[in-house]
C-alpha cells in the first residue's frame, strides 16, 4: 500500500477488519429486510435475500481472504460460491 495512507487505514484493510465491517453491514441488511419486508413468507424473504445478498458476499470473503493471505484454496472457493448464487439469482429474476 501507499506510504502516505494513515496507519490506522492500512491495518483496517490488511487486516480484513474493513472487509469484516462490511459483511457485519450486510447481514444486519439480511436480517432488517427478512424481519420487516412485507412481501412473502419469512422463509421466501430469507431465499430470495440470500441469493441477492450472497454472492457479493462471497466476492467480499474472496478479496478479505486475498488480503489477509489466506491459503488461495479459500480465495477459489469463495469466488466459485458467488457464482452459482449469482446464476441462480437471475434465473429466479428471470433476467
């Protein structure tokens, strides 16, 4: 990273704690939106937000487990996740 970022900046991201923050961000929308959406069953609500929500949650898992150098197994697996949710989400949308 650049020299001229603030400490505290540089660890936030080497850390994953950025990328933490975010999915912590995600699942509080998961769950407002499963607790208080008006449309279906909790149960459809849940399905149809996972597979909105899921794979830029993947893809968000892939960049921490790049950035914290986790094993690349981890890296691949995240990313092949996000894309059957990803496809499974337009069929259901019909796109």
């Amino acid at each position: 990273m650049p020299d001229n970022f603030p400490p505290i900046l540089t660890h936030l991201f080497v850390s994953g704690l950025a990328i933490d923050v975010a999915l912590a961000v995600v699942v509080l929308e998961f769950l407002v939106l499963c607790l208080f959406g008006k449309s279906g069953t909790l149960g459809t609500r849940a399905f149809t937000l996972i597979l909105a929500l899921g794979p830029g949650a993947c893809l968000m898992l892939a960049l921490r487990a790049a950035l914290t150098q986790s094993s690349l197994v981890w890296v691949a697996l995240f990313l092949a996740l996000s894309l059957p949710l990803h496809l499974t989400d337009l069929a259901r949308r019909k796109i």
